[in-house]
C-alpha cells in the first residue's frame, strides 16, 4: 500500500495598487516569487474577480492595499467582508523607485511584500459605520464653513471699493450686522456702479445665509451621531460636537486596529520624535499625522487651560521648570490624547 502525501496549499499574500477605475494587484509566496500580476476594474464584480484570481493561486494569509482612505476604501471593505486580512500599506519608498523604477504592477508587488514582511501592522479603517457617517458630514460642514469665510472675505473687498455712500453705511459693522445689513440692500439706485455694487452684496450676503443654515443643520446631525457613539468623550472638558467628530474620524469605526494609546498619539501627531544629538538631548514636534486631530487636541488643551484649575496649575509648574509655554502646550495634548484613546476604545 502506497502512502500518498498531501501537498499544504501554497501560502499567497497579495498586494493591491488601487486608482480610480482600475486596480493592478500582484500575488507573492512566502519567499516573495511573483506569483502573477493582473488588473482589474474598480467596481463590484472587479473586486470579485480580484478576490477569486488571488485564491486561485493558494490559501491567502493578507492583502497589502494601499489607498484604503482613498481610491482603495470600496476593495478594502469587500475583502474584509469575506473575512480576509486586510492591511494598510504605503507608498512605495521614492529612493527605491528611483532605482528599480515605477509601475503599477511593481507598486503591486511591493505592496504584497510589505504586507508579507510585516512591515506595517495597521488595518485599515472600517469605514462602514456610524464614524464613517461623521466624517462624510465632516467633510459637507468644513466646504461649507470655508465657502461662508470666502464669501465674506468677497463681500468686504465689495464694500472698501464701494460707492462712498454705500461704504460709510457699511464700514466697521461686525460680521452679523455686515451681513444682515447687506441682505436687505436696495437695487433701485440710479447709479449704475451702486446698483451693481447693492445687487452684489445683497447676494452675497443671502448666500452667507444659506451657508449659515447649511452649517446649523449639519451640526444637529453630527451632535446626534457623536452623542451616539461617544457619549464620555463629549462629556469631558473642553470637547465640543466638532472636536469629538474630527477624534472619532482619526481613529476610525474601529479604534481598536491601533495598537496602543502611543499610537493613537502617532496618528494624531502628538508624539514627541527624539532629535537628540551629541550633548543635547530633546525631542521636537511631530509635523506628521492626521493634522485635523492634532488640531481638535489644541483645542481641547486650549480651552482646559482657559477653564480647567488643574490644567492651568499644570501649565504654571512647568514653567517655572523652565519648560517654554509651547513644550508644555506638547505634552498636554500628549496626555489627552492618551485620555482620548482610552475613551474611543472603551465606546
């Protein structure tokens, strides 16, 4: 009787360069040898397709995605979906690509070998739940924040030009009475240049309105969703509705892909980067990160400083430990963001 030895199915790790209609994926064994490249349409049955093509080739352990905020969120869910092991890749690092070159299916394959030698650990956001409902109206609320801003902006350069009649009515009116005030503007003027001037602003001024409401409604939506998935983090000090949504959208519908509270503090670039050298021995501000994050925490750190004892106590003892006003600043939003994270994943 012959014993028939079973062959293990072949370990695949694969590797994704995701654009806007097509992805280019390669498949890799476990010694990094091309198993195959191939491209496919970015929609639903090209991702599919992608998924069948690398299990073609052997059991898959992980995907390498790069772009799973971007061009790669729709394969990056899909994948998951059907249980495999997604992670998060970056780009390719620009010194190699200076001396291997750049293509698709070389972005491809050194996706599948970062993700094959562990180089990065991080999933990628869910970007299938109610925090991925907060940062799409995120991103409504700051359009519409900015074109308010640049609206007036247009409508202040509109009155220092002015008609001299027009612009005494209207100079050093603060913004709210700026704009009610040009809203109710007549354009019955016999003066060309005023009645055109009028009509500017008036419009102007109505669509200033429109933003302002604009901004109310997507506010009530956000508060109601944040209230909902983090109820502890709004309740802290110096937290508000936008703060929150801009924390929760760093960390994603799934907090716990982070590793620790440290990085947390990397993603939202409050984590200190050494810069010692010889005798001096420091560390600088992380310019990296999710910067929108990194502001929220300024935030939070500006306010506890304005209305918290304790944070102001805090502040004065560093100083006087000849600490500068901005060191300690750092280290404060160090701490919240531990305390944030703790929050977030606690939710």
């Amino acid at each position: 009787m012959t014993d028939v030895m079973l062959e293990k199915p072949v370990r695949v790790a694969g590797g994704v360069d995701t654009h806007l209609d097509v992805h280019v994926a390669a498949a890799l064994d476990p010694i990094g040898a091309v198993l195959g490249t191939s491209s496919f349409p970015a929609t639903a049955a090209g991702y599919e397709a992608l998924h069948r093509w690398l299990g073609g080739f052997g059991q898959v352990e992980c995907v390498g995605v790069e772009g799973t905020g971007a061009y790669g969120a729709g394969l990056a869910r899909h994948l998951t979906a059907t249980g495999l092991r997604v992670v998060e890749v970056d780009r390719p690092n620009r010194q190699a690509r200076r001396l291997k070159g750049k293509s698709d299916p070389l972005d491809a394959i050194q996706a599948a070998k970062s993700a094959w030698a562990a180089e990065v650990h991080l999933a990628p956001k869910a970007r299938s739940g109610e925090v991925e409902a907060i940062r799409t109206l995120l991103v409504a609320r700051r359009s519409a924040r900015h074109m308010r801003v640049k609206t007036i902006v247009q409508m202040r350069h509109l009155s220092f030009t002015a008609p001299e009649q027009l612009r005494c009515r209207l100079k050093g009116l603060p913004i709210k009475g700026f704009v009610s005030t040009c809203a109710r503007l007549r354009t019955s003027s016999d003066e060309p240049v005023t009645r055109a001037t009028s009509t500017a602003l008036r419009t102007l001024a109505r669509r200033v309105r429109f933003f302002d409401d604009e901004l109310a409604s997507l506010k009530a939506q956000l508060e109601v969703l944040v209230q909902s998935v983090a109820p502890a983090l709004l309740a802290r000090t110096g937290v508000g509705v936008d703060t929150a949504a801009a924390l929760l959208s760093a960390a994603g519908d799934n907090p716990q892909r982070l590793r620790s509270e440290a990085a947390f503090a990397r993603l939202c670039g409050a984590a200190p980067v050494p810069a010692s050298s010889g005798k001096v021995v420091r560390h600088r501000l992380d310019r990296g990160g999710d910067r929108r994050a990194n502001e929220a925490l300024w935030r939070i750190v500006m306010v506890r400083l304005a209305h918290d004892p304790d944070t102001r106590a805090y502040m004065e003892r560093r100083l006087k430990e000849g600490r500068s006003k901005r060191e300690v600043i750092r280290s404060l939003k160090r701490y919240v963001a531990r305390e944030v994270f703790h929050l977030l994943v606690a939710a």
